[in-house]
C-alpha cells in the first residue's frame, strides 16, 4: 500500500489489512479492563500450575494498574512468585536516576500505583522488582534469560514509532541496520524531539523543560524475545498515523514499533478513536 492509502483507510478495513491481529475497542475502558485480566489471569494460571510467572512492564499504559490492584486483592491473587522488569527508566541530562519522589521517575510511579498497593501478604518479592539503570544495563538481558524469559511483554508505542525508549535514529552522521535495532539490549540513549515534544505537550502543558532528556532503556531483542507481546494505545489523533505505520508498513528502522510483525504472538489494541484515519482537514481553532 501507499503512504496515503494507509493513512485513509477506514478503520473497519485495517484488520484485514494488518500484519498484526487487531483489537479494535469502542470504548477505551474496556479494553483497559481487558489488560487487567489478562494480566491477573496469567498470575493465577501460574500459580496453579506451580510456575513462576515473568513480566516486562511499561510505565504507559497505565489506566489499567488500579484495576489490576482491584482485582489482585479481590480474588488474593498472589504475586510472590512474579518477577517484574520495568522497559525503562528516564533520567536528569547527566544521565542521573530521578529521586523517587520526582513526577517523572518511572520506579517511583511503579512503586507507589502497582507493588504497593498490592497488599502485603501478595505484594512481589523486593528481589524480585527489576528496573533498569546505568549500572545494571550490561546484565538485565541475562537476568530475564535467567528467569526463562518474558511471559508477557506489553506497552504502548510512540508518536515516533517506539517501544519502550527504543527511538529511530536520528543523526545524519551515524546510523544503524534494522537488524542492530533488531538485536539491541537495554542501553542509554536520549529522547528523540518528538518524543520530547509530545510528552511535553500531553503531560506538561508544553513545558519541555520539565521532561527528562535521557532514558536507560530495554531493547528491542527482549520485547521480540517475550513469549507474548500486546502493543495497546488509546493515544487518539497522536498515535492514529503510527497506528498505521506499525500495522501496514513493512519493518522499518525509522519506525522500529515495525518489528513486533515478526514476533509470533503479537496483538495490537487500540480503542476507535485511535483506529480512525487521521485528519487531513486544516481546522478553524
């Protein structure tokens, strides 16, 4: 397909059109619902089978986390046996760690929205909490093989065709093979302008300053490696062009989102808005 027929195309045809199976939910909240139970149903089919259970975790999205706290200490569902590995963590343009007190700081939200609302008799084993660092980034690779890796990797995917902080490259000087994008490891890199811009202007009232430069991320080689990846967005008119890109186009640096296509058990969802084509109308506001 051409660009342009990507971009028109209604959303009751990009299933047939995908490369990925697509969810498309009317309604945002439900398709929330449905990460939640996703989730809360493989730790329990786990833990009756006497297996841990391995998840790579996002800070976006993250409307899902309350239902999920909801339904962990509903149904006692126990997270001892759960090892979780955050995809990334931003830092200060030394590429120093926030305090965990900072609005930005990914271990922080984790810590205060997710494992410690879990009550505590549930709540994962302190050992058992990843999160990826300058120090650490050599051996996070080797501490999810060690644990037989993922069993379910889920995110969001960026304006910018990103997952987790796995950006484009973006300098006219060096470059990079779809296949080093392929097999990349968790690493230090800085946020592309775009990425920085949009979260500047859906978080910080357009205020770039306050959004951290820098991210330890993990790389593409562990998302593709899990045994189940879901990509979810209800991003609206900011992810609808991406949407697109990731679904149609064939894999591609610039949009390294392209690569969850080869990844044998992959779903995307997204809700309708974020299904529909995007706008090429120049408004009156």
């Amino acid at each position: 397909m051409t660009w342009d027929e990507m971009m028109e195309l209604a959303p009751e045809h990009l299933a047939e059109k995908s490369r990925l199976p697509l969810r498309i939910y009317d309604q945002a909240p439900d398709m929330f619902r449905d990460l939640a139970q996703e989730i809360a149903d493989l730790i329990k089919r786990n833990n009756a089978e006497g297996r841990p259970t391995v998840l790579i975790l996002p800070v976006g999205p993250k409307k899902h986390y309350p239902l999920l706290v909801e339904l962990t200490n509903r149904e006692r569902i126990s997270w001892r046996n759960v090892t979780c590995f955050n995809m990334d963590e931003w830092m200060d343009w030394q590429c120093r760690l926030l305090p965990l007190d900072h609005p930005w700081s990914f271990k922080g939200y984790m810590m205060r929205n997710l494992f410690q609302r879990i009550d505590p008799e549930l709540q994962p084993r302190p050992e058992n909490l990843f999160f990826p660092n300058p120090e650490n980034m050599t051996r996070y690779s080797e501490w999810i093989a060690e644990r037989g890796g993922a069993d379910l990797c889920y995110g969001g995917f960026g304006y910018s065709g990103h997952i987790a902080n796995n950006e484009p490259p973006f300098s006219r000087w060096w470059h990079i093979s779809l296949d080093d994008m392929r097999q990349s490891t968790t690493r230090i890199l800085p946020l592309n302008d775009e990425t920085l811009v949009a979260f500047a202007h859906r978080s910080a009232g357009g205020d770039t300053k306050t959004i951290p430069p820098m991210a330890v991320t993990i790389g593409m080689k562990d998302i593709l490696s899990s045994r189940r990846l879901l990509l979810i967005s209800d991003g609206a008119a900011w992810k609808q062009h991406t949407l697109r890109v990731l679904l149609m186009h064939e894999p591609t640096v610039a949009y390294p989102c392209t690569l969850a296509q080869e990844h044998p058990d992959c779903e995307v969802w997204v809700d309708r808005a974020t299904a529909e084509p995007p706008s090429r109308i120049l408004n009156d506001s």
